[in-house]
C-alpha cells in the first residue's frame, strides 16, 4: 500500500511538473525594486514571492530607497530570506516544478544608489541595480519585463533617464514598450516623474504620498489595511491577523521563521505580485480583469490632495467592485478589488509553507480546471449561453464549483450585485451552468467566472474566465 501511496504521489507530481513546463514559456519576468527594512512588510512579502518563485523568471532582486528609507539600502535582508528559501528549495520542489536555485537568486541580488528620489538620477547615478535594469530589458525575449515596485522607483528612472539620453527616438520606443510596472503607491518624487516623461510607459498606480494621506486611498492596501492605512470593511480580517500568521506561516520551517511580526498590516506590495499569479483569474495585460492583485482600470485620474503632482497622462489605476463582505453587507470600493479574494490567496500562501516542510502526501495542492469549449462566446440578446468546466484534483479531493458573472469588468451594462435586477446565472454551482442574454441598451462584453475549490486543508481554489461577446 505504501509503495501505492508513493507512485500516485509521483504520478501526480509528474502531470503537475509536465503542465508547469508547458506554461514555463509564458512565465512573467521579474525584477523586483524593494526598500527592505524600512518596515517588516517587505520582508513578508519576500516570503510569500519565494513561495511562488517557480511561476516567476526572476531576473532581479534590487535594494533601493523611498521616503521611509532615504539613505540606505538593505540587499543583506534579501539575501538572508534568500538563504532560508534555500534550505526549503528542494521540498518545495517536491510539489511543483520550477523553482530556482538558491545560487540564481542570490546572484540576481543587486543595490540600489542610497539615495532618495530623483537625487539618485542623472549624470554619474549609474548603479548595479539600474544597470541590471538595462541589461534584463535589452535582452533579446519577447515577454516584457515586469518591474515590481515595492518601495521608491529611482532605479527605475535612472535607467529610464540614462536610455533617454544616450539612444535614439526609436531605440528608446522600443525600450519602453518592453516594461510593465506595477507601483505600491508614490515613495519618492521619481514614480510622477517617470510617469510624465514616459507617457507611454505602461504603468499600474495609486497616486499619492504617505505624508497627504495616500496609502489610505490606495488599491493595494485592500491586502491587509481593514484597521490601519485603508480602514475599510468587509473583508475577512482574521486571516490577516498576527495571531492567524503565527499559527499558519511563522510557524513553519526556516521560511516562515523570516516572516516578521506586523506592527500596521501585513505584506502592503504583495498585490504586486499576486496580480501576476497563474491561478486563472488574471491576464497580465488587461489591469481592468481583475486579479488577486487587484483591479484598474485606464484612465487619467483628476487631481487629488493626496497626489504630490498632477498627474498629466492616463495610467492603469484605482477602480471600484461591488463586493458581499464577511459582515453581509455589501461594499463598492477599489480595496473590495483585492479583499474578496482574502480567503483564497491565504489558503494558498499557507499551503505552499505547508510546501516548503511536509511531503507531498501530507498537503494539499490545487484542482486544475479547464473549460469545455472556447473561452470567447458571441451571442445575441435572448440566446442562452452554456457555461461549462472540467476540473481535477492531484489529491483526490473533492470539489465545488461556483459561477459568476464579473459585472464591472467588459462594457454591457447590467446591474452587478444589490441593485436593480442582477443577471442571474443558473446551475451557477454546477460544472455546467447558463444564462440568457438579457435585452440593455448597451451591448458589448461579459465576463463569467468560475472558481473551483476542492475540500482539502487549506481549500484551494482556482480559476478560468469566460468572455462573452454580446452581439446585435
């Protein structure tokens, strides 16, 4: 029975590992810019990054600045989160394929200048990290290179700054179009500046400064921020608790030893990466879909009192959901765009601890879903549209399904949640559901979820979307 119990484990690890080399060529490319030791959330970001490491190309690592760190750099903290993620590689590597080396990671570690903002820009600011920069998106790959800002993004401007002023019009076009930032807030005066000199740069943001009252008002902060910086309900806020993190991630080998205590909310850039998790959910290149990451949309926001300037071009940023919180009652704001998928993404980032310390028999791991048929649907009012998935699970857990419609997301007009009449989804926790067009003014798309999440310990979900285009 044991010998058994072993081959199905294998088995399952292989079907596992042969899914994750196929979808090894579409892996985002990363570099992360992270002001470390300004407070403890980087360092639990960190965390919860590695444990996601093998979805990642990780061509970077950078200590930088920001307003709460303004002359130093901390690239020795990386390093030790690092150095604990490699005791734990190789059982992480027991339950899904791709996870790198210690040494590759390590070797990608680079500083930052110690300087704040756009001080460190300019003639001479050259540094290891934005040189780094330079190198990851001159290389010859189609993906772009996404650049993770958790703190000041100064490394970023400077390479920005040294590409403008020793290239040609083309040349810099051609840089530019290859990079996808995703910003937690404004943390030196260098994010408007890129912004402005940059127009075409594809950037997602919530504008503001800490100082005026920014973080308060931005998406991120739905991770964690129901008592501190976003002060918003409806959100489960036990399961980003300290007492909920000492018992599910700190207590778990050498990584989660490297998980800080939270003195004001937990992992404050983790949505940067999370919007970039292949779960299902998200497509990298449309912010306006939705993700664990958060929603936004494109748009050049009016001038608020927390903005450090007027912002003067379109950018990908804060957008609102109409979401039914754990207090039952329903809440429209651009935090709900992260908080209503609280219980998944903990479930999942205690799992993958679970990961990094048990064999693969002793956890849980995710159902794989596909659905039946093609994932875009043209239709006309009155038709009845079939929504239909099929999903696995290596464990052999059972599972639920839930249907949805994404009532923000696309641009037929219907009301999404407590209002009006709501489109209804029959079957809606089947594999296989439907709904009729209903008859609106405006056509245009609609976009349908299904999440599929199996009985294990921590339940895990995962996702696929359906787009149906709604024709006249």
């Amino acid at each position: 029975m044991k010998n058994c119990i072993i081959s199905l484990c294998s088995l399952a690890l292989l079907l596992v590992s042969s899914s994750h080399t196929t979808a090894q060529e579409s892996k985002p490319r990363i570099v992360v810019l992270t002001d470390i030791e300004n407070e403890p959330d980087d360092a639990m970001s960190m965390v919860r990054f590695l444990t996601y490491s093998n979805q990642f190309d990780i061509e970077g690592l950078i200590a930088t600045t920001s307003i709460h760190q303004k002359k130093k750099v901390a690239s020795w903290r990386i390093r030790e989160i690092v150095s604990a993620y490699g005791q734990v590689q190789a059982n992480l590597s027991k339950h899904e394929a791709g996870y790198p080396s210690t040494e590759s990671l390590l070797s990608r570690i680079k500083d930052g200048r110690p300087d704040f903002g756009m001080q460190a820009v300019g003639k001479g600011m050259d540094s290891d990290g934005s040189e780094l920069l330079i190198k990851a998106i001159d290389r010859a790959d189609n993906r772009p290179v996404w650049v993770l800002v958790w703190g000041g993004p100064n490394c970023l401007a400077q390479a920005l700054w040294k590409v403008k002023n020793t290239r040609t019009a083309q040349e810099i076009d051609k840089f530019v179009a290859k990079i996808r930032v995703y910003t937690i807030s404004d943390q030196d005066d260098s994010g408007p500046w890129i912004r402005k000199n940059f127009p075409k740069l594809f950037y997602i943001a919530s504008p503001g400064v800490h100082d005026l009252g920014g973080y308060h008002y931005a998406t991120w902060s739905g991770i964690s921020g129901d008592k501190f910086h976003g002060r918003f309900a409806g959100g489960n806020f036990t399961i980003v608790s300290n007492p909920w993190l000492d018992s599910h991630i700190r207590n778990k080998g050498p990584l989660g030893k490297q998980y800080p205590f939270a003195p004001f909310l937990m992992e404050g850039d983790s949505p940067s990466f999370m919007y970039l998790i292949n779960n299902g959910l998200g497509s990298a290149e449309h912010p306006d879909w939705g993700s664990w990451g958060g929603r936004y949309e494109f748009y050049q926001p009016r001038t608020e009192k927390w903005f450090s300037e007027p912002e003067t071009r379109p950018l990908w940023t804060n957008a609102d959901d109409e979401v039914f919180g754990m207090d039952s009652s329903w809440h429209t704001s651009n935090h709900a765009t992260i908080w209503r998928w609280r219980e998944a993404y903990q479930n999942d980032f205690e799992a993958r601890m679970d990961w990094s310390i048990k064999p693969y028999a002793e956890t849980n791991h995710p159902p794989v879903v596909k659905l039946n048929g093609q994932a875009v649907i043209k239709a006309r009012v009155g038709d009845k549209v079939n929504l239909s998935a099929t999903a696995t699970d290596p464990d052999g857990n059972q599972l639920s399904y839930q249907w949805f419609y994404y009532g923000e997301v696309g641009t037929f007009t219907i009301t999404t949640g407590r209002t009006g009449n709501p489109l209804k989804v029959e079957e809606a926790d089947k594999a296989n559901a439907w709904f009729v067009v209903p008859k609106k003014e405006r056509l245009g798309t609609m976009h349908f979820i299904v999440a599929v999440t199996d009985n294990g310990k921590p339940a895990l979900t995962r996702y696929q979307r359906v787009i149906v285009e709604v024709e006249p």
